[in-house]
C-alpha cells in the first residue's frame, strides 16, 4: 500500500495510519540503538588510534563526545550523555539494548536506565540490566515515571550505600538557569534537593491558595517567588542594565524591526522603545553607543586590537554579535571570548578571528585534530567553520541584528539601558 516506508497513502484507513506511526517509532528506536553501537565503536577507534599516535592515555578521546554530539545535530553540552549511554549499552547493559533495539524501549527510557544504574558496580549494573530488561514484556506499558522508579528501586535493592552516596553528592550540582520564552517572557529553573524543591513549590502554592486576589493563580505565585527572591513587589520598577541593539528607524518609531536583547530572544521594537522611555521616566542611565551594520544583512561591522587578550569594548561587540555560543547546535550562554586560529599560532586579535564560546566548546578545540576557521562571507555575515579530527565540517553564521529583518539604513545603535528604581 506505501510506496516507500515514509510514504502515506491519501487514502490510508485509520488503522493503517496508526500501523505508519507505530512501525516509524520503532525505527526511531532501532536508529537509536545503532547510533549507540556505533559510538561505543568510534571510542574505541580513536583509542586505539590516538594510542598508535603516541598520545597520552590521560589525553585520548578527547572531543571525540563533541564530534559525536555534531554528527547527532546536538548541542555538544549532550555529547558525554550520547558516549556515555553507548558505551554502557554496548559493554554493560546488552537487554536494555536488545531492548531499544526492538522498539520496546524509547530512546529517552533506555537513557533513563542509564543514568539510574550509573552509581552501580559494573557487576551490579548487569544485574539491574537482566532484571529489568531481559523479559521485554514486563516494560509494557511503562511510562517515563515507572520506568525510573523500578530502576531506583533495584538499584537501591543491589548496593543502597552507592545510591545513597550519590544522593549526597546531588547538592553540588544545584545550579540555577534562564531561558527564553515566547512573547517576552523568560523561564527561571533551579535544580535543587528534593525536600527544598518540594517546600518552595508548596510554600507558593499555599499563597495562591490563602490570598485570592483576582489574578491568576499561576501569577500570583510568580509574583510572590519574586517578591521573596528580590525583596521588591512585583509592582515596583526593575533596576537593571540591559543592551538592546536596534536600528535608528526602530529607535525613533519609524521602523518595527525586532531588536536584539543580549542573552535573550529579540523583541519587538515598540517593546524595546517602551523599556528604553521606561528608564528615562525613571530617572535611569540610558547611554547611546553608535554602531555600524552591512544595509542587507544587519551584521556587525569588524573591529581589531593589538593584544592578545580581547579588550572589554571588542569582547562586549563580540558577545552582541554572536549572541550564543558559535559551535553549531549549541544554545549554551557564552563564557568565553576565543580566538578562533590561536594567537600561538598567528591568530589575530579582532572580531573576524573572535568567536563567542561556551567554556566546554573553548576546550574541545584544543582537542587534537579540532580546527576552527572564521571569516566573513560575501555578505558580509560571520561565519565559523568547526572542522573535527574525521574531517566533518560544521558551519555557524553569526545571527543578524534587528532580528533578521533588513537594516534600512546603516546605524544601528547599542541602547545600554541603566534604570534605577
């Protein structure tokens, strides 16, 4: 009836279409379970190969799980999970895998088998493995919750001490985190202790409850995780300095191209010209620095510097114009400013050369046979060219200002917006 295993018959019965759907999810799976294969395979290689080459064992397979985050069209901050998870499929867990391998587990579930077994002894880890795998149809039915609650139950069963262990050393990773949301918002994470975790959210759903006041009730207790966190009501006006990059036409209200807010989504216009009058009503700072933009594409103008280091006004340009770090697939916040040709090596200190970078990204660079090549395509955008040890080659083009529309004129300005309470 399908002319290909993708293809769907218009006049394909619900049935049938269901058979589609189930059959794709379990090639998804099968994908999955040889993508595993093949990087416990390629760790393997490289070992051996850099072993060959002479390089220390303290030093091989480094970069080897970025390259493999790259060829899965990842962000290279999951590129440990993917070799990690290949690894312990291939030569400690072969049920979970055969399991994957079958469609009977997803990709997400395998992982969460993983990573609950990942305290245990090897020995132990096969026997949480056989027990939990070795029978597909006893994982029939099991959603994500179930799946990681039988697997901490038999881990704990094998060695409690192990998972208790790990329990305690949970904490070191509390971190807190932000990202983009639609429409102007912006999500606030933290990961932290369940008991705490658990009080934070009650204590603010126990004021939502208590204190009806007309709002929503999801507002209510974002209002009051703000108040509690800052100390000011939700109310009051926010101190703060933010870098808003946005066309003249945009800056005056000719113009409704979206600006460029660092470390954040673009913005409408009107919205940005509304926190910018906002600041000024509010007695705040607001300073004025012009730059200078290709009229077709809004990408930044080059600027360059005679040290090594990247002075604070180069790296600042840097940080607006890359916006997120520069290896392709990779949303993480910039920590570093790098030289893209090394300044060992010649590497010029100027914003042709200059990528913004996570830190994890600034270091597999250095890994052996890692290469990236920085220039300005005839367009005048930013690209960076990351070239790995097997001579795959990733492109990244810097996005442009003024939210991708085109620049009508050449100015484009930096409104640093200083705004006082």
């Amino acid at each position: 009836m399908f002319e290909s295993l993708f293809d769907v018959d218009p006049g394909a019965s619900q049935a049938e279409l269901r058979d589609v759907i189930e059959r794709c999810e379990r090639l998804k799976s099968a994908a999955a379970a040889a993508q595993a294969r093949a990087a416990a395979q390629w760790a393997t290689a490289r070992r051996d190969a850099e072993a060959t080459a002479g390089i220390p064992a303290s030093r091989r397979g480094r970069g080897l799980a970025a390259e493999i985050a790259l060829a899965r069209r990842d962000s290279t901050t999951n590129g440990d999970r993917h070799l990690g998870m290949g690894k312990a499929l291939v030569h400690e867990m072969p049920y979970t895998l055969a399991a994957l391998e079958a469609g009977v587990l997803s990709e997400w579930r395998a992982t969460i088998i993983v990573a609950e077994s990942a305290c245990l002894t090897v020995q132990d880890r096969g026997r949480l493995d056989r027990e939990m795998c070795s029978e597909p149809a006893r994982l029939d039915g099991l959603g994500n919750k179930r799946i990681r609650a039988e697997a901490k139950k038999i881990a704990y069963r094998l060695d409690p001490h192990a998972v208790v262990e790990r329990a305690r050393k949970v904490p070191r990773d509390s971190t807190v985190s932000t990202r983009p949301a639609p429409d102007n918002m912006v999500y606030v994470t933290a990961l932290m202790p369940l008991t705490q975790g658990i009080a934070c959210y009650a204590s603010l759903k126990r004021e939502a409850d208590t204190h009806p006041d007309g709002r929503p009730r999801g507002q209510v207790m974002t209002d009051t995780m703000y108040a509690r966190i800052t100390g000011r009501s939700a109310a009051e006006a926010v101190p703060m300095t933010v870098n808003v990059v946005l066309s003249d036409e945009a800056l005056i209200g000719t113009g409704d191209a979206a600006a460029a807010v660092q470390d954040h989504d673009p913005i409408p216009a009107e919205v940005a010209r509304r926190l910018i009058a906002d600041a000024v009503d509010a007695q705040g700072l607001v300073e004025l620095r012009r730059l200078y933009a290709a009229p077709t594409t809004g990408a930044l103008v080059a600027m360059e510097s005679r040290t090594r280091a990247f002075p604070a006004g180069l790296a600042q340009f840097i940080r607006l114009r890359d916006q997120i770090c520069r290896t392709p697939f990779c949303d993480t916040p910039i920590r570093h400013i790098d030289h893209a040709e090394p300044h060992r090596r010649g590497g010029r200190t100027d914003a042709c050369n200059g990528r913004g970078s996570c830190e994890r990204c600034n270091y597999t660079k250095e890994a052996p046979g890692w290469r990236v090549r920085t220039y300005f395509d005839p367009r005048g955008r930013h690209v960076a060219e990351h070239i790995t040890p097997t001579g795959a080659v990733y492109r990244s083009t810097a996005p442009p200002i003024a939210g991708g529309l085109r620049v009508l004129s050449r100015d484009v300005h930096l409104v640093t917006v200083h705004r006082a309470a």
